[in-house]
C-alpha cells in the first residue's frame, strides 16, 4: 500500500467522451505530479502541483485539463482525446525528493 | 541539465544468475539517486536510494552505490528470482530544488527465467 490511489484503474473511451481521472494520496505531502507512460517511449512528466499550485505544464495539449482541489486530491479531466493518447497515467505525490507513486490508470482511446 | 542513461534492454537472465543494470547521470549539483521498479500492471515502487557520494543503498537483495567520480548508481542483486521479473527505473533528483522532482531513465525490461 503506497498511499496513492487512483480511479478508474481502466478507461475506455471515444475521442469525443468527456472522463476525469482520480488521483488521492493519504500521505499528507505537498506535491503531486501526472506522468504518462507510453509503449516504448520514456515517462513523460505532464504536471507538477505544489501547494494546490500548478509549477510545471510540459508543453501537454489543452485536451488534459489538470486540477487540484486540495493537497490530497489530484484530477486529469480529459476530452476529445486522440488514439496516440492511450497510455497508462500515473500520479505521484512527494514531500521531499522521494515519490511515491499510484497503480495508475490504462487508457483506451479508440 | 540533468539526465539520466540506464542501459537499454531487455534484459534476460536464468534464475540465480547475477544481475547489473548499468546507470549513469549528468547532472547541474548534487542529486540523489533513486532505483524504482515497476511489476506487470503495477505503478513505480521505490526498491532504493541514495543521498550522497559513496553512499549504497540496498533492498530485497538489490544493491547501488553512489559513484561521484564516475556519475554511477549501477543496480546489482548477486542471485535473481523470477519473481524480479519487472522494469526497472533509474532516477535522479536535484537537492535543494523546492520539489521532488525526479528525472527518470527509459527504463530496463528484467525476464528471469526459471
């Protein structure tokens, strides 16, 4: 047990859908993170929040729409995706240079 | 920048063999270093870490060494099992940097076999 969960842990979904991805840790840390990882392509950082504040987007496209309500909780809103989009999404959370990450999420696009 | 470069696999051993999985790192400071591994349909777990030159970290049987003069953190384990079958992760992260940032290597695919 890591502390970090996310739901769903599969999606299916079509490129005109609208999902959310869920991402909550009990860990009481300040920072939370999204990272995709894809078939044969190196983890890919998307968004850093600390302190419920956004500090990194890397150039990810606007159909990711990430929120951050609280220190605990972290969501990936996602719409009109692409198939090049299915991957796994995985949410991470840290306090000091130690991440601990989440089963993930295995995105369907079809 | 940093960056981070772990051998390319896959890699694939009988049971009992002796494991390395080479990584090396270009960093702007002082990082510490991390080995995640990631099991079949699960997310990265931290296996170990290091925090400062000439350091070893060590878990399961998993063992690194924080190489300054080489920019080195190579993973070893003297007998595998097949049960350490997974992808394994070499990361780094900036001391002093206000988050945890890690920068991550492309990851070594392990199969041991029985």
């Amino acid at each position: 047990e890591t502390g970090v969960t996310q739901t769903p842990r599969h999606l299916v979904m079509g490129m005109t859908n609208k999902k959310s991805l869920k991402c909550e840790q009990h860990l009481g840390h300040n920072a939370m993170y999204w990272y995709k990882q894809s078939a044969k392509k190196p983890l890919e950082l998307m968004f850093v929040y600390n302190f419920k504040e956004q500090t990194e987007n890397n150039s990810v496209p606007s159909r990711f729409s990430p929120e951050c309500p609280n220190s605990s909780h972290l969501f990936l809103h996602l719409h009109t995706l692409q198939p090049e989009d299915s991957a796994l999404y995985l949410c991470a959370s840290s306090q000091d240079h130690e991440q601990f990450f989440g089963p993930g999420t295995r995105l369907t696009v079809l | 920048g940093n960056s981070v470069t772990q051998m390319e696999g896959p890699v694939t051993l009988s049971e009992e063999a002796f494991l390395t999985i080479n990584c090396t790192y270009t960093a702007t400071g002082y990082p510490s270093l991390f080995w995640y591994v990631q099991y079949p349909g699960e997310g990265l777990q931290l296996l170990l870490k290091a925090t400062k030159a000439d350091d070893k970290g060590s878990n399961k049987g998993f063992e690194a060494t924080y190489r300054k003069e080489t920019t080195s953190f190579h993973l070893e384990k003297g007998s595998v099992q097949v049960s350490d079958s997974a992808v394994y992760f070499c990361a780094l992260s900036e001391k002093g940097s206000t988050l945890g940032r890690l920068y991550f290597g492309r990851g070594t695919q392990l199969t041991v076999w029985p």
